[in-house]
C-alpha cells in the first residue's frame, strides 16, 4: 500500500498520535500529531549498524508543508540518506549535519601512500616500484608535509604543477613531463574519490600547452625488409664480438617475436614440449597484460628456435632461466637492455633499436609472407581481440595459424642469412 499525496493533504488530526506506512518496505512512515499541534510529518526507521547487532534508528526528514510537499519527495530523500549512510558507515542522523563537518586536510606524503596501496591491487610489481619512484621524486621537490588543498584549482594548484614539469620540459622531455602530470592527476582523482578533495579541483586534469605544442612523437628505428639481410648476416657473423648467450638471445629474440622484457624473464619450466610452444604466466615482466586479465602467452616454437633452446639448454639448463646470466646486478638473467645494446654494437645505432623489430615483423609478415594483420599481433602479444565488449567473449586463439606463421617466420630469416 502507498499513500498519496492527495490523502496526507487531506489527512485530519486524530486523539491521538498514529503512524502508518508511506510506502511497503521503504521504511518510511507519515506520523500524525493531535491537535492543537495539527502536525503532520515524515520519518525514515531503518538499522544501523548494517549488522545483526544494529539497533533500529528513527531519522526525521520533514514536516508536510514546510519541508515537504510531495510523497516522490519523501521516497527519493530517504533512499539519499540510506545510500550516503552504507556509502560512509554513518549513522543515518548525521546526514543533516553533513556539510557542516570540517574537511580533513592530507599531507601529500599520507595522499601518496593511499593511491599506492590501490595501486599495488591493479598492476604488476614493476610498474608500481616505477610509480613509486616518481612519487618520491615528487615528494622531494614538493615536500613531504605540502598540504593537498594547496594544489586545489582555487588555491593556485595548477601552477604547482606547472612549477614541477616545467623544468623537465625545457630540457626537452616533454613526454616525462607528461607522465608525470598524469600520474599526479590520478592521485587526484583517487583524494576526489575519498572525498579529500572537492570535485572540478583537479589541477592536473589538462594538458599544458608546452606539452601539446613541443611535444614530438618518437618512433623506434626500424629497418626496411631490403635492409633486413645485411642485418642479419651481421648478427650470424658478431664482429663486435658478443658473448655466446648475448648472441643467443638475440638470434632467439628475431624468431621468437617476444618483447625483451619478456624474453629474458623465460623460465625453462613454461616450456611444454608436448605442445611444443612456451606458455608464458600473464604476470610476466614485459608481457603488459593488465592485472585480473589471466591470459598466459602462447609462444609455438619452430624447428629453428628449438635448435637454439637445445644449445641454450647446454648451457642453463641447470639453472632456472633460460637466459641465466651471473653478471646480472638486479636480475638473475640477462638485463632487458643487453639485446639492444648488442644491436647498437653492431653498427646499428639510430637505424634499429629492439623494439623496432616488431615494426619488422608486423610490417614484413603481412607484406611478405601474406599472414593476417590479427595473427600476427597475437603472435607478438598483442591482446587488442580482447578488447571492448566483444572481447569478453572472445577467447580464441588461433593456435595452428600461428605455428604456421613462426615456422614460415623462421624460415624466412634463415634464408635471408641468419645462421642458426
């Protein structure tokens, strides 16, 4: 049953005090005084807190004709306090003194430690102890007891941002300086989130003008396929001398179509050699899967990489990298930067970096070798199929088409000159 509006205008004053329900389960009730109070007003009884051990709480949300009017009015204002309630784990009669509370002010110190906690739960540990570096080298130029109100828009926020990237765009890294104003918009947005700051305060929610004018988009060297045989009988012939596992992996690194990160992370236990093909745990270094995604990789081996595992196999076998390395200062295998190095030692500095040769391989296997533009970002890691609401559903892998580009891949560059 629901009362109308008509009849709590119409509703006449009893003996004595009554109440009825406005709305079945809203928790709401019309309470009627006597006379001479003539009263006629609204109340919200709902449990607080949200718990078997809450205690029922009466909640007053007007008088009818002075606060309110209507029942809509009565209906939506009780669902705004029950929602602001849950929401804050407050007692539902606060709600009227809500905006008469003092906001607590953070310490830019306290606000970075928050974000970074979110943070931990929604990346890999890599790209978190990069965030938190820059964190830190924000708190050093800022100070650790700055004050979050300082960088609302109203108190002259935006040009503390200005004051922190300005430096690293005069020197020419613009895309730093854009990193940077991001990542301390997000950590605004976190502190709107908490309620810390104020919505519309965000001072770095825009992009500077120095960062749209200056800014250049930097591609990595790439090589044309013409180029692409010199390439590879300077690496088959290593004149710059490189070490067995240098070379190693960089002729495995041309085949495999990995990122470099994930290459050198290899363990010799991701290798199901009943399959024959590497399944790769989605929280690899340099595999860039989101957190929660949870699709491994999926890397077919060739006759030729397997030649080169075997060689490898001599040499790390024991140990539990592929690319084992005791040279290595932070990591127990080869250093993501080791093949790039090796390629500029070659002779090929501003012509070709590591991450260029994916521009060969996307390019080169659709020109050359005639495979579809989507089997072959797959092969590289890319989950772009993924992506948007069809992606949810897509969970195809075109495993035997893949094979049958890595073969044909492989084979490609050995007859091109890589010796394997």
């Amino acid at each position: 049953m629901t009362l109308s509006t008509v009849q709590v205008r119409n509703k006449k004053p009893s003996d004595k005090r009554t109440t009825e329900s406005v709305l079945e389960g809203s928790g709401c009730f019309l309470i009627t005084e006597p006379s001479p109070l003539n009263s006629k007003r609204f109340i919200l009884r709902m449990r607080f807190p949200f718990n078997s051990e809450g205690k029922l709480v009466d909640v007053p949300l007007g008088s009818w004709g002075k606060d309110i009017f209507t029942i809509p009015e009565v209906i939506q204002l009780s669902e705004t306090i029950k929602r602001w309630s849950k929401v804050n784990n407050r007692n539902p009669k606060e709600y009227k003194n809500r905006f008469e509370e003092k906001k607590v002010d953070k310490s830019l110190s306290e606000v970075f430690d928050s974000y970074m906690e979110i943070h931990k739960q929604k990346v890999k540990d890599v790209t978190w102890k990069v965030t938190q570096n820059r964190l830190n080298q924000m708190l050093e130029f800022f100070g650790n007891d700055k004050l979050l109100s300082d960088f609302e828009l109203r108190n002259g926020g935006r040009q503390l941002v200005i004051e922190m990237i300005q430096p690293m765009i005069n020197r020419g890294s613009v895309e730093q300086s854009s990193r940077c104003r991001r990542l301390l918009g997000q950590v605004f947005n976190h502190c709107e989130d908490r309620g810390w700051m104020d919505y519309g305060q965000n001072p770095s929610s825009r992009k500077t003008d120095e960062e749209t004018i200056k800014r250049t988009k930097r591609s990595n060297p790439t090589l044309d396929w013409k180029e692409v045989p010199e390439f590879l009988k300077d690496v088959s012939d290593n004149k710059c001398d490189g070490s067995i596992l240098t070379t190693l992996s960089t002729k495995f690194y041309l085949l495999s179509c990995l990122r470099v990160g994930t290459l050198v992370s290899l363990k010799w236990d991701w290798f199901d050699s009943e399959e024959s093909l590497w399944r790769i745990p989605p929280e690899t270094s340099g595999l860039k899967r989101k957190m929660g995604e949870g699709v491994e990789h999926l890397l077919p081996v060739s006759p030729e990489m397997k030649r080169l595992m075997d060689e490898l196999f001599e040499i790390t076998g024991h140990q539990e990298y592929v690319f084992w390395s005791p040279e290595g200062k932070n990591t127990p295998h080869l250093n993501r930067e080791t093949i790039n190095n090796h390629i500029t030692n070659l002779g090929y500095k501003g012509r070709l970096t590591s991450h260029g040769w994916r521009d060969v391989i996307v390019t080169s296997g659709q020109e050359e070798l005639g495979f579809p533009l989507d089997i072959i970002l797959r092969q590289i890691g890319h989950t772009e199929h993924k992506q948007g609401t069809s992606g949810h559903y897509d969970n195809t892998e075109f495993l035997e088409e893949r094979r049958d580009f890595i073969k044909k891949w492989s084979l490609q560059l050995v007859n091109n000159g890589l010796k394997i």
